[in-house]
C-alpha cells in the first residue's frame, strides 16, 4: 500500500530536480580577439652592364682612305620597374685614338647631325638612333663607305643611346665604331677606352 502522501511526492520529485541541475557540467563561453601584422619587403633596384671588352679594327691604308667597322655588344640587366638609361662617353677627357705619339682623332659628326668619316678620324655609331643609318654591317678597307659617324663625347658629357621604361633581361644595345685612315697615318696600334654607363631611371 502506498503510503505516500502528495506533499511527499512532490519534495522527491523538487529534490530529483535539484540533484539533476547539479549534476549537469558547467559549460564555459570562450573568449577571442584578433590582431594583424603586415609584412613589408623592400627589394632594391639593381642593375649590370657587360660589354664586349675589345673591339678590333684592321686597316690597309690608301692615299685617299678606307674605312674599317665593327660592333660591341652592350648588354644589360635590371629588375628596376622603371627601366634604365644607357650612355657612352670616352674614359678620359681625351677623345683620340694613340699609338705612342700619334694620334687618329675624333670624327666632326654628332648623334643628331652623323655624317661620313673624315681622314685619318674614327666615330661611333647606333643603327637607328638620332641621325644614324637604320643599319650597320661590319667593313673591311672599304674606299667607298657611306656609313655614318659621330665622335666620341668627352668624359665629362657622356651621350645618351637608349632608355627604356619596364624591367630588362640580357637587354643587348650594338653599337659600332669605325676608323678611317690613309696612308700618310703612321702604322702602328691606336687604341682609347670608351665608358658605357647604364643607370636605373
């Protein structure tokens, strides 16, 4: 016979209650925030230049001239966005090709106002570039060129040749060098060093 009376009841069933919410596992509210880095690398401009070293010419002079040509190869390097100018000028402010006392000296022609070589004179030139021929091709004793000249600038006023507006790789600019001589220049070796200088823009 069941003895329990509905107040009993209740407090056993108020009692499983309480006992059930003390059992049941706390939970906890996670926490956050965020915080952020930014990473700057800066990579400088760099840039190279090569040439070909040397460029040979050979002459066998007659009383009213030949003139003999050939090519350098200029090449440059940059991982400048902007580009690069490139300029030649002579090493020194002495313009003339020697050999001991003796002397061939720079050609009268201008990049803008080039012109043929002179007697016993030798120039630069870049195909296409201010007044120059649209081409070049090397020459050999020729007593009948009509190739195209300018002297070389001194050190202190070096001549642009090019400039370019993105990035290079092996970026090549050929640049010519002629020399006319007769036979009333002394033989012997006549050599002078030209300076290329490519800069970032």
């Amino acid at each position: 016979m069941n003895t329990r009376t509905p107040r009993t009841t209740h407090l056993a069933a108020t009692a499983l209650i309480v006992v059930g919410v003390i059992c049941s596992p706390v939970i906890a509210s996670a926490a956050s925030t965020t915080a952020n880095t930014v990473v700057n690398a800066s990579v400088g401009a760099s840039i190279g230049i090569t040439s070909s070293s040397t460029v040979a010419l050979s002459l066998t002079p007659t009383s009213s001239g030949v003139v003999s040509s050939a090519s350098d190869t200029v090449t440059v390097n940059t991982n400048n966005a902007s580009g690069y100018t490139l300029t030649l000028a002579d090493g020194d402010a002495n313009v003339n090709l020697t050999s001991g006392g003796n002397t061939i000296g720079a050609h009268s022609g201008t990049q803008a106002s080039p012109s043929t070589l002179s007697t016993n004179k030798w120039g630069y030139a870049v195909a296409g570039v201010g007044g120059f021929d649209a081409s070049y091709s090397a020459e050999a004793n020729s007593t009948t060129s009509s190739s195209k000249w300018a002297g070389i600038p001194a050190s202190g006023a070096p001549i642009q040749l090019k400039t370019t507006a993105t990035t290079a790789t092996n970026d090549t600019t050929t640049v010519w060098y002629g020399v006319k001589a007769t036979s009333a220049q002394p033989n012997g070796t006549y050599s002078d060093t030209v300076t290329y200088t490519a800069t970032t823009n």
